[in-house]
C-alpha cells in the first residue's frame, strides 16, 4: 500500500525560482514531472534533496510535508547536503470563559 505525503517546496535563502527547482528534482528523482504537485510515496526524499541541495551549496531549502496522518506535518530545512528536520507542535487556546456561547 504505502503512506502518501503532499510535499511543499520552498526557497528560504538563496536565489532561485521555486518552479525551476521543483523540474529539476523531479528529474534528478524518480518522478516525472514534480513531486510537489500530488501526494504520493516519495519515500527517499531526504537522500534526494539532501543529494539536490548540494548542487545548489548557497540555497537553503524547505520541505512542508503532510502525511496522511494526523499529526503527521512537518518541515525539513536542506543546505548543502544536510538537514534538518522541525515536527509541528499543535497547540490549543487557553479556556475562556467570555467566549462560551
């Protein structure tokens, strides 16, 4: 079966466009086209954009990713090989008795 992420690329520091570099990972992976477009089973991406990032030593790239989970949203900063990976923390607002309806 497997277990489907949905996968954001963006460009935190460095020059660059987003798109160009979505075409290009999907051609340096095993996916046509993009593999930011659609959920799907990208299960290498670290190796890969770990891989990517070096060929572009300037860029600091993040990753969204949303599994199918709950909980499961994280973001993976790449630069030059390495990574580093920051889970979301959910958090909830502190009672308030003035907002009961």
């Amino acid at each position: 079966m497997g277990y489907y992420t949905r996968f954001k690329l963006k460009i935190v520091e460095g020059e660059g466009n987003v798109y160009d570099h979505e075409e290009e990972i999907g051609k340096a992976t095993k996916y046509r086209g993009s593999p930011f477009e659609d959920e799907i089973k990208w299960y290498e991406h670290e190796e890969d954009m770990c891989r990517y990032s070096k060929s572009h030593p300037d860029i600091l790239f993040a990753v969204e990713g949303i599994g199918e989970e709950s909980g499961d949203h994280w973001i993976k900063y790449f630069k030059n090989g390495k990574m580093q990976r920051c889970n979301a923390i959910i958090t909830f607002e502190d009672y308030d008795p003035q907002k009961m309806l």
